[in-house]
C-alpha cells in the first residue's frame, strides 16, 4: 500500500467510519488518475494494429531513469512481467500517474490489437495492489470480433459489440467488479492475494449473469478466468 495513501484513508475511517464511494474516486483520480474517461481505450474497437500499438516504448520510472520495455514474453523487459517483478506496489502507483507512461504501457500491452482484455488494462494498478497476477491481462481475452454480450437500458436487455452499442456500459460494468473489491481493500475490510481474488470472482459471476445467457455465451477467455480466480495460488 502507498503509504499517503494508507494515512489518508485511516484519516477517513477515523472520522467518518466509512468511505463514501464518492471520495474513493477520488483517491482512485489522485493516486492513479483513473478516471471513466480512461476506459475509452479498453473500449475502442482496436481492430488492427497501429500508432497506437506498439511492441516496445520508453518509460520515464518515478527515480528520472529511463527503461525500454517491451513485448517480447521471453525478455526480462517484458512490460507484464516487469511490472510485476522489478517494481514494487507505491511505484507502480507513481508510475501510473504519469499519462504519458500510462498510455505507453497501454499501447504494449494491447499489441498488436484486436483483444478484449477481461481483466482490464484500466484496472492494472488495482490489479497489482490486490496482488493479482499482471500476467493474467494477457492471458484472459477475447478477440473483439467475437466479444458480444448484453447491456441493460432501463428494465430492457440489448445485444451488444465490443466498440459499438452498450459497449462502454459493459466496460464500466467490468471495472467496477476490480474498483469495487479495491474499495474494500483499502477500508481493511479484504485481505490482498487469495481474498481479494475469491471477490473479484463473486463480482464477475453477477457480470457474467447480467450480461450472457444461452444465446449469447460466456466467452471462455472469462469463464477461464472466474475458474483462475476461485483456484488461486500465489
């Protein structure tokens, strides 16, 4: 945990008892500048590969130094398993607030395009406080050809597609199953690792019954995933 985080939340809960979820998003725009705005990329249709996507970038760390990263799965620079292994939770956290440094690692993880990530590039410093394998953001996806699912407008159920119609609620709805449980971690009411994996799983099972049936299925990239979490082993 940040430690200016962890005092300003204990700050709160001794004077409220609570957290507001209001004044949590608040704390999730200034330690990490995540804003709705930001799932925009996890909801673009990135159909083909681009600008935008690239397989390795300069990344400015919190300390001035510069570090190449990359996309290569078998090079000690690869952007996941870096941010996993070299760099520790307050400075991933400072690291993410740098939009630049932010839309760079978005850019290398969503090479070369055309992916639904279901644990989403948005939630990756969440992800890596709640210690859930970064690794899994490329392990658990769907292309975005085949990413179909309902969205709810008012008491009716619509067909969705990635990028088109319902597509952003369906993005929100998916961040708010990682924000949600990282409300809790931060009130002390979830423990990282194994607990907090066990509620992300409970929080995607409602995802998956809101938005698929038996028309549209859950595709096997989360079903894969929800299995993943309810087996975790650091």
């Amino acid at each position: 945990m940040c430690d200016s985080l962890g005092k300003r939340v204990s700050r709160k809960v001794k004077r409220d008892g609570f957290i507001e979820e209001e004044e949590f998003e608040q704390i999730l725009i200034e330690e990490y500048g995540l804003t709705e705005e930001d799932l925009e990329d996890d909801v673009a249709p990135h159909g083909s590969a681009g600008s935008f996507h690239v397989d390795r970038a300069d990344i400015l760390l919190p300390d001035g130094q510069s570090v190449t990263l990359c996309v290569d799965r078998n090079s000690d620079c690869n952007v996941l398993l870096y941010l996993e292994n070299q760099l520790d939770i307050p400075t991933v956290s400072e690291l993410w607030k740098n939009k630049e440094n932010q839309k760079a690692i978005g850019a290398l993880i969503r090479y070369p395009g055309g992916w639904h990530e279901w644990l989403m590039v948005a939630s990756l410093p969440l992800l890596k406080a709640m210690e859930i394998p970064l690794a899994w953001i490329w392990e658990f996806r769907t292309e975005t050809a085949e990413c179909q699912f309902y969205y709810q407008e008012g008491d009716r159920y619509y067909p969705g597609i990635h990028g088109g119609e319902g597509s952003t609620r369906m993005h929100n709805d998916l961040f708010r199953c990682y924000s949600s449980v990282y409300f809790e971690f931060y009130q002390g009411q979830c423990r990282a690792g194994a607990d907090a994996a066990g509620r992300i799983r409970s929080n995607l099972l409602k995802f998956a019954g809101e938005h698929f049936d038996e028309e549209i299925m859950i595709p096997d990239a989360l079903s894969s995933l929800i299995d993943r979490l309810g087996s975790y082993d650091r």
